[in-house]
C-alpha cells in the first residue's frame, strides 16, 4: 500500500476531541497514539465531552523502566489487560476509540489468543459453581487476600465474594445463595462500605502473565535455552519454577508464550491517528531502550555488584517493536496526523491536508501582566462583543470549584447569564443569551465556527493542577485495621499497666465459649481479657518502643499513671486560662475586602482542596470575630498551609494592619518572600523581608518602613522579634513551622501576642483525639488531603541495584531535576556517597545531618535550593520543612530501619510540582525482611493509590512524633503510659477542665462494666478467618456508641462477611448492655437461667428513690441482697430471652440513673 498520510492543522488541544470523535463516526474504529499518560488522560476528558456515548478504551504503558526491577503498577496492569480482553472479544465493524501511548504501542503483547475467551460475565440469578468462579480467577491472575483495597485482589467469605476487576474504579462484593448470584455491589475499598448495587459484572484477566504448569515450563526452557544452564541458579528461575510470583517478572514476558503480537493484531483498524510530536517521542524511546539494554548487559557481564541478584536481559526487539516494525505503520494504516499549528507535509500527492478552521481565542495575558484594568471587566466585554456577533461562548474550568468561584465572579460584575453544561449537544442548544460553563480542562482557549471557548488559564493564568481522576475520600477505619493488634505488640491496659499481647484465644466462660485477649505481664503471669472489653487496651507506641512490662498486680503502675494525671491537670488548667483570657478581649474585627479578595484568590494556580477551603474559612471567621485569634492550622508540608496564611494575610493587609510572618531559618525566609512577592504584585500591598541575607543599609530601610506604615507585610526570621524592632499597626502574627523554633524564641513568641491576632502553622501530625480534645481551647483546622491532583508519586520498592540506583539518577538529572538520597545513620551517608562517586563519577553530591552547625546546615541547603548539587544526601533531617519543587526524586536507603511515619513524611518531600515524581525504597538485597517491615513498605504501597496518609502520619506517631503541642516537652510523660492512653488522657484532662462543674461526675471513667449471660460471645474465625482483621473488627465494636452506631457497624459487618452469625449477635447486645451499664454505674451483671445479680460501682446508686421506687413494682421477682447486690429472678431458659429481659432491666435502671 502506498503510503498516505492526511494532515489536520490547527487541531488545537480541546478541539482534538471533536476531530477525533468525528473520524470514528466516520470509520467506526480509530487507533490514536498519544505521547504520554497525562495527554491520554486529557484527550479522553475532551472526546467525551463531544462524544459522551463512545465506547474509549485506554491502553496505558507500564510505569517502571525498561530492564527494571520492579513489576508494573497492578492498577496499570489492570488497565491494560481490560483494554486488551475487551478489543480481542469485539466484532469487526463496532464502534470504539482505542487510546494508546507510545511507550504502550512500542511494547509486544500477549497472543491475542491469551484473552480470547478469558472473560466471564457474571449476571443476577445464574448459578456460578464456586470452584469454577475461583478457577477463573486463578486463571486471570487475580490474588487471594483477605480484605480487598487493589486492582486484581479477591477475598472469599463463605457466600460473599468481593474482587477487584480489571477496568473497574470501584471493588465489587457479589453475594451468592449456593451457586446462583443474588446481588453484585460496588463498594468502597477504605470504608468496606457498599455503595450501590449493578445488574451484571465482567471478570477479565489483571496479569499478562499466567503462572500455571505451561507458562513456568515455557519459561523455563526458555531461559535456559537463551542463558545457558548455568542460569538456572538463577533467583528468578527458582523463584518461577516453584510456581511462585517473581517481583519484575514483567521483564522476560516473551519466554511465558510462544509468540507475541503488536496492538495492530488486536485492533482490527485500517486507521491510525497520531499526536504532534509522536515521532520525537517514539525516537527517544528507541534510545532509552537500548541504552537500559546496554547497562544492563555490560553489568551482567562483571561480576555481581553489591551483593545484587544478577539480571540477564532480553534483547530489545524480543520485547519492543523495532524502529523499522514502527515507520512501516504508514504501509500498513491510513494515517492521520494530528497537529496544533499550521502543518506542512511532505509535497507527495498521496498527502491530504486538513483546516480544522480553528482561531485563537481570546487573549487576556497582556491586561494581566499590566494590571491597568480588571481582568474581568475586560473578559465581560469580549464575551458581549462574541455574543452579539451571533457566536456562543463556553468557558471551560479545570473543577467545580474553579467553575463555582469563576461563575461568582462574572455574576458579581455583570448581568450575564450562566448555565452549567455537561457535554457539547447541551452547549450547541443553549439559547444565544446564555453563557456555558463546562469542565474541560484545556490549557488555553480558541475560537471554534460556532463557540468561543474560553480556558481557565486565559482567565487566571497557568494553572498548576488538574482535577482529580478519581475523587477518593479516604477514612479513618483502614488506618485502625493496618494498625490492628499483632501478635508481640506491646499493651497498656487502664487497670494493670503495660503487658504483652500474646494471643486471641476462646475460654469456656459461664458455659459459652468466649473470645478472649491473652495478656503477658512481667513473671510470665497473665490476663485474659474478654473481647467486648478490648477498649481498655491500648497501644503502647510503635513495636521497637523497647517497653519495661510491669507486674500484674503491682502498685508501680497506679502511681505512674497517677503523677502523669497530675501533670495533665495542671497543663489542662493552664490552657482553659489561657483560652479565657483571649475569650474577654477585644480586638479590631477584620472584614474579606470583597471583590479585590476573590480576585487575589483567583491567582492561586491550584484547585483548593476541601480541607484547604474549610482552614480558610475558619480563619476569616476568626478575624471577624472581633477577638483576637490564635489558631492552629496542621498539614504536611506542601498541602497548601501557606496558602491559608497569605489569604489571612491578604484580608488583614487591607484592612490597613501590618501582618508579621516568623519563620525558622532564613532559606525558608526567602522561600517565602519569593513567593508573596509573587502573589501580591500589582496591588497596593508591600511586602518585605527581614534576614541575615539582607546588607545593614537594606535592613534599616526595611526597619524604617515598618515603623511607618509603609511597609504592610514583613516576612523573617525569629530576629523580628527583637527590641529594636517596632510596628507601626502590627494586626495578625503568622508563624511558620513552630515546630522548628526553640523554647526561647517559642517563649519570645508568646509575649508579643497580646491583643493581636495569631495563625500558626506547623507541619506535625496531629493525632485524632488530641484535634478533639483541643477543640474550644486552642483553635484548630486540620489540612490532611494532598493537593487536588497532585500526581501521585510512584514507589517502588525493592532490594538495592546498583543499576536502578544510577538510572533513576540519571533520569532525574537528564530532566533538570534533583534527587534526595536518605540514609537511616549518619554512618551510612560516607559509605553511599562513595558507592554513589563508583556509579555516576561526575555526580556532584552535599551531605547534610543533624550534628552539624545549623548555619552550615543552612548554606548547604540554601545551595541545593539552588542548583549547586545533584544529589542531597542526607539522614531523615529532611523530612520536614523545605519545599524544593526540583527534587523529584528519593532514594531512601535500608527503608525497613524506618517507621511508617517517618516513610511518609519522606516521601512527601517529593512531588510538588507537576513532574511525576518517584521514590525508591530499597531494601538490603540478600537479607530477610521483619513480617513488621513488610507489612510497613506494602502499607506505604497501597497508601500511593489512597491517599490517605497524613492522617496515618498522625495514627502512627511514636513516642518521639508526640510534639509539643502544649508548649512543654511531653515524652518522658508519654514514655510512662503510651502514646495512645497519654492521649487518651490529655484530652479527658482537657474536657474536665473547660467542664469543671461536671467534673465531679467524670471524674472516673477509666471503668469498664463486666457482663456475663451465658451466651457465646466471640467473632467465629469462619467468619473473619483473618487474625488482624478480626483483632481491628473487635476494637472497633468496643468503641461503639448508642443503637444508630451498633445497628450501623452491624450492618456494615453484615455487608462485608455476609449474614452475621447468632455469636457476633450475642456480642452486639452484649456491647449495647455495657454501654447501658455506664449510664446505671453498674459494674457487674451475672446472668443465667433463672435471672440475674447487678453489682453497683462501689456499692453506690446514682438515684436511690428512683431504685426504690423500681423494686416496689417488682417486689415479688426483684430485691436487693445484704451485699447491695440487685437479685432478680427470672425463667430465661432460652439464651434469647434472657438477652431481652437483661435488655429490658438495664433500660429502666439507667432511665432512673439518668
């Protein structure tokens, strides 16, 4: 065939889409190859907007490198596999678009004949067989698991099925009665929680390689064949010959088939669509590949280095296509390409060249960058002029939340009218008067035969984030079931102090079994405790805390826990005085400036997030209040705190009052300076800097205008606090990072507060009870999501590689990035730097640690900032702080000698800007690793598609992570009782004192009822058979509240496991009888066949009339013993009944209590 080539310029990006959705209209099945993931992702967002209906089936390429160690992302996989399994099972003439990316077309696939046939499609009321559903699974590459968070994971429970297909955004429980399906849900992955239910589900393969008899001999004989018999030794040989998954396996695909296809096999298209510079990529891809082969291959040759399991690989064109298989494509497709400009082609008459007649759209960039008018004014006037000439105009914002504040803003300034339109049938009949505004997200506008479409860049300039693909909230409970008990850990229990966990084990207890905590305490004694009374345990702190077990029994703990109470109190009473002390002052109240406001707000190059939007507003309330404020505002660095600060600042400054920013060293001094400089220019506001940078000259100028007024906002260090400094209309204090600042400058800090208001910023994570227990004392707004979209930062872990290492290196610095390298001591950081010197000799390399001289520490950062250094290597230092957009890139070294906190405070260095950032968490590469380590890097793996990790920052602090919070070293206290009750503690401190009048009836809540009715009460392990699971389940039913809580956890449970069996029942009624237990003051109820004894706490009746009163009724079954025990006699010969009448009893004692 004759090569042909149709040419569509001024394909604009947006408009694309249309062309697109067009040519399949046209030829019923495109293939379009776009340069990268990001671009295949927007390109999908524009194709639906004007094609809703069309079927778009994505084929994404793996996300690590060529010849690496690692195996592609499982949510990847997935994608891939969907796609594939979806095109092999398609009829020649249906309607699709296939979207694919270079890297995705380079790559040889599975035989078409893999997924042929590999999908089922399971539909309500058919009968499955389970053994052959599991077959099917096995067969597709899903993995058995006991609670289901990932693509391609399964959980079998009893007749409850949840599995994670390929293709799917959501997990699906399907819920069988014998073979026949009776219902298919989505639920969510974190909450366990169903969402809604569907009519049908299709279970395609998630893993393009199958381990089965066929495949590991293929294998096997293949590598052989290609390695000699030598390899056979081989770690991954042994490994696949075991029949057992191989971490990066991905690698040697072409030794599990006979053959490999390409993508044209599969799709069955004549026609081909490429994006502009896909030839340039496709040729840098080319290079990449056989640069990685080469390294490779010459790495094999030598002798292993550093201990690494030895890598044979491929040659390129058994797993890629080759350069020439690639410029064939002409011969084989018609071939359209696409391109943004004006095109020229090649003078061949088989080339046709296409207008798309686009023009560009409106240009606002010039009015912005004078500031001589409002943007808007000027945006109105060239919407009227568009609509008058009979053209309709679209503005297309990046979220709701940029189209809400964009829309405000026009309505605020004009009397436009508005609708929200979802796709490009309801813009096309939208009446001419009315404006559209859809979310689109293309980057800049253009002018369309029939719609001016309008960018939110052109309105507000670049744009920095994308909205989000997958809008995940993320909950509290997965943080507590990662967490769950293990066996080993360390425990406080309220009454007896510090033991060890031993076991769960079932006791016979009044005739029922009953599940039971086994508890060691120091001389082997030990304390079974049963489950429903698990909330009188908590952690001690992280697994290495190095506790002293105390003896059961002693008087040691009592004391302890006494002294640290005393403490508490007193720090508890400091704070209320401190809180009331603000509450009776009065202060100027500060008013949002309107107009001005929302435009300053408009220049914020990101989508705030929920979290961010609620900080703010708290904020302002605050300084309308007319009280001074001093609030509190907790997020890991990066999550947009500053923001918050510079709108407060904003709102203060215009007010006329001077807003002074205290921040700890003086490269963040000049972070920040940068960056309100950048924010404020082009308004009236001044803004200055006051740091050692400065020259003496400079800094009495800088002095001088804050004595007058001139100056409004003044950025520096601790040294504006000093004497010699005056304001002339100091208003709001901001302090940055507090948690950096020593105790005298903290001290420094308090005495200028006074009648002014305060923000504080700080960067420690915040636990959940102590951001409860503060509120009403000390103001508090928790940031605890990423940034909307903030691409997420790819981890990989794996034992070291020498390769690897200097790969990602080098990749970092081929793009003009930077890389952080930590060590966990500061012993390791020679012997990596001259590991580091051996593979890349140029790399130029600053060490940094925490026993040098802060100044130094200081200069070598400062320098890094700037470029000076490749790589920092450093120890955890840098985990909180600096904001350095260019370093995408870290290498944490021996990740398992880290905790989970610190692992996530690390990772978040990276990853701040819109570069794909990466993070290597390597391992020793021959030694075991802890099931506890394991357990750690997977959580931080599956933390990379949940986001939640902030908040399991704050769930994980050890002892060293507590903060001061309060304003006083608390670890010595923490160290005495665990982190958990400490805080447990702190905030039942708090509450009595804000509370004192009710203090007297609180005063003693560290009780727990003990309840005997015979029944058994426990989780059967066929029901939960997963230990942890189990353990994390009974910690969560003892923290229940009230019925709504009982009858929602319940039916959660029932949702997630299935019908609940008579055992959990019983434990259900026995946790809504303890709670009615507290509100009666009872202690202890022993219950049987023929009635029950209630014990009071100490022997002590809240309401002794109302008790009377209760017993006259029922004097022939109901009197009290000698012994104050309450005695009732009943016939409870059925287990039932005696739940019920226990039921009904305690209800009217804790009525009369009440």
């Amino acid at each position: 065939m004759a090569t042909k080539i149709t040419g569509i310029s001024n394909a604009v990006s947006g408009w694309d889409g249309k062309l697109l959705s067009e040519l399949v209209e046209k030829h019923n099945r495109i293939i379009h190859i776009c340069r990268d993931d990001a671009r295949m992702d927007d390109l999908e967002s524009y194709v639906r907007f004007f094609a809703p209906d069309l079927e778009i089936l994505k084929i994404p390429a793996w996300d690590c490198l060529p010849y690496d160690r690692v195996s592609p992302n499982s949510g990847i996989t997935s994608q891939r596999c969907f796609a594939l399994s979806r095109i092999s099972e398609l009829d020649v003439n249906h309607t699709c678009l296939i979207l694919i990316t270079v890297n995705a077309y380079l790559q040889r696939l599975p035989p078409l004949s893999f997924f042929k046939g590999m999908s089922v499609n399971l539909k309500l009321n058919k009968s499955y067989p389970l053994s052959e559903l599991l077959l099917t699974l096995d067969n597709g590459g899903y993995f058995r698991t006991d609670t289901v968070r990932e693509a391609g994971e399964f959980a079998v429970r009893g007749g409850i099925i949840d599995i994670y297909p390929a293709g799917r955004d959501e997990p699906l429980r399907l819920d069988f009665f014998g073979d026949e399906l009776e219902s298919v849900k989505r639920f969510d992955p974190i909450t366990q929680r169903s969402i809604d239910s569907i009519e049908a589900a299709k279970l395609s393969p998630v893993a393009e390689i199958i381990l089965n008899s066929e495949s590991i001999n293929r294998f096997k004989s293949s590598y052989r064949e290609a390695f000699g018999a030598k390899a056979s030794n081989d770690q991954i040989y042994q490994t696949i010959a075991e029949g057992r998954y191989y971490v990066g396996m991905e690698h040697w695909l072409p030794f599990f088939y006979n053959r490999l296809d390409t993508l044209e096999v599969y799709a069955k298209s004549n026609f081909v669509s490429l994006d502009s510079e896909v030839e340039a990529v496709a040729q840098t891809r080319f290079e990449l590949i056989n640069e990685y082969f080469e390294a490779r291959s010459s790495l094999a040759k030598s002798t292993a280095v550093d201990d690494m399991a030895i890598y044979r690989p491929l040659t390129p064109n058994s797993l890629y296509i080759t350069p020439e298989e690639w410029s064939k494509k002409h011969e084989k497709f018609n071939v359209i390409q696409f391109h943004p400009l004006n095109l020229i082609l090649p003078s061949d008459s088989n080339n046709i060249l296409i207008d798309s007649n686009i023009a560009p759209g409106i240009d606002l960039t010039e009015i912005r960058q004078r500031q001589v008018s409002n943007v808007y004014d000027e945006l109105i006037k060239k919407i009227q002029k568009t609509q008058a000439n009979g053209k309709k105009v679209l503005i297309c914002a990046f979220s709701h939340g940029s189209a809400e504040r964009i829309e405000k803003i026009l309505l605020e300034q004009s009397e436009l009218m508005i609708e929200t339109v979802r796709n490009y049938n309801e813009m096309s009949s939208l009446s001419m008067d009315k404006i559209g505004i859809a979310i689109l997200p293309i980057d800049k506008g253009f002018d369309s035969p029939d719609v001016l479409f309008v960018s939110e860049p052109d309105i507000l300039g670049e744009r920095l984030a994308r909205p989000s693909k997958r809008r995940k909230k993320r909950g509290e409970d997965f943080l507590r079931e990662v967490s769950a008990l293990s066996d080993g850990d360390f425990v406080v229990h309220l009454e007896h102090g510090i033991g060890q966990f031993k076991k769960l084990e079932t006791l016979e207890i009044g005739g029922a079994p009953h599940d039971c905590l086994t508890i060691e305490y120091n001389g082997g004694d030990k304390l079974f405790l049963p489950v429903e009374n698990i909330d009188v345990l908590t952690r001690y702190g992280s697994e290495d805390s190095g506790a002293v077990v105390d003896k059961l029994g002693g008087v040691a703990w009592q004391s302890r826990k006494a002294r640290v109470k005393k403490r508490l109190k007193d720090m508890a009473d400091q704070l209320i005085k401190t809180a009331a002390e603000r509450e009776l002052q009065i202060t100027e109240k500060i008013e949002v400036p309107g107009l001005s406001y929302e435009a300053f707000c408009s220049r914020f190059k990101y989508n705030e997030t929920e979290d961010q939007l609620k900080s703010i507003s708290d904020t302002l309330q605050d300084l309308a209040r007319g009280r001074p404020m001093d609030r509190l505002i907790c997020g890991d660095v990066g999550f947009g705190k500053t923001e918050v600060a510079l709108r407060a600042a904003m709102v203060a400054a215009s007010q006329g009052l001077q807003v002074a920013i205290v921040v700890p060293t003086t490269l963040l001094c000049r972070q920040h300076y940068q960056l309100f400089s950048e924010r404020f220019s082009g308004t009236p506001i001044k803004v200055r800097q006051l740091s050692r940078l400065l020259t003496s000259q400079e800094l009495s100028a800088v002095k001088s205008e804050m004595n007058s007024g001139e100056c409004n906002i003044v950025i520096g260090t601790h040294a504006l606090l000093g004497k010699s400094i005056e304001f002339s209309n100091l208003g709001l204090l901001i302090i940055d990072e507090e948690q950096h600042f020593g105790v005298a400058q903290k001290e420094k800090l308090k005495q200028i507060r006074g009648d002014i208001h305060v923000l504080t910023l700080t960067a420690t994570p915040i636990p959940r009870t102590l951001q409860l227990a503060m509120s009403g004392v000390r103001d508090l707004s928790l940031i605890a999501s990423p940034p909307v979209d903030r691409l997420a930062i790819r981890t990989f872990i794996m034992p070291y590689d020498g390769l690897v290492i200097r790969e990602a290196i080098q990749r970092e610095r081929h793009r003009g990035g930077q890389v952080f390298y930590v060590c966990p001591r500061i012993e390791d950081l020679s012997r990596v730097y001259d590991r580091l010197i051996k593979l890349i000799p140029d790399l130029k390399i600053a060490s940094a640690h925490g026993r040098m001289v802060p100044s130094d520490l200081e200069d070598i950062m400062a320098a890094f900032c700037d470029g000076s250094y490749d790589v920092l290597l450093s120890t955890h230092i840098i985990e909180s702080g600096l904001d350095i957009p260019n370093a995408n890139t870290i290498i944490i070294h021996n990740s398992d000698k880290f905790g989970l906190a610190q692992l996530y405070q690390l990772r978040g260095r990276v990853g701040r800007s819109k570069t794909r950032a990466y993070a290597y968490l390597t391992t020793h590469p021959t030694k075991q690793l802890t099931p506890n380590a394991k357990k750690r890097l997977g959580v931080m793996q599956t933390l990379d598609s949940l986001g939640a990790g902030f908040s399991l920052a704050s769930h994980d602090m050890d002892i060293r992570g507590a903060g001061n919070l309060l304003g006083e070293e608390q670890s010595g206290q923490v160290r005495e009782v665990g982190i958990e009750l400490y805080q447990h503690m702190l905030k039942e401190a708090v509450i009595a004192a804000r509370d004192k009048e009710k203090t007297d009836e609180k005063s003693d809540n560290e009780w727990t009822p003990q309840i005997s009715i015979g029944n058994p009460v426990l989780i059967p392990d066929s029901f939960i058979p997963d230990l942890n699971v189990r353990l994390s389940i009974y910690r969560r039913i003892a923290d229940l509240q009230g019925t709504d809580e009982i009858d929602s956890f319940a039916a959660e449970l029932s949702d997630r496991f299935g019908r609940l069996p008579a055992e959990v029942n019983n434990l259900f009624q026995v946790i809504f009888l303890k709670n009615l237990c507290r509100s009666a003051n009872v202690e202890k109820i022993d219950a049987g066949p023929k009635g029950a004894v209630i014990a009071f706490r100490n022997d002590s009746v809240k309401n002794l009339e109302g008790l009377l009163n209760l017993l006259e009724k029922e004097k022939n079954t109901a009197h009290i013993r000698t012994d104050h025990k309450l005695v009732y006699k009943r016939n409870w010969q059925k287990s039932s009944d005696r739940v019920n009448g226990l039921t009904r009893i305690m209800r009217e004692l804790a009525a009369i209590a009440a």
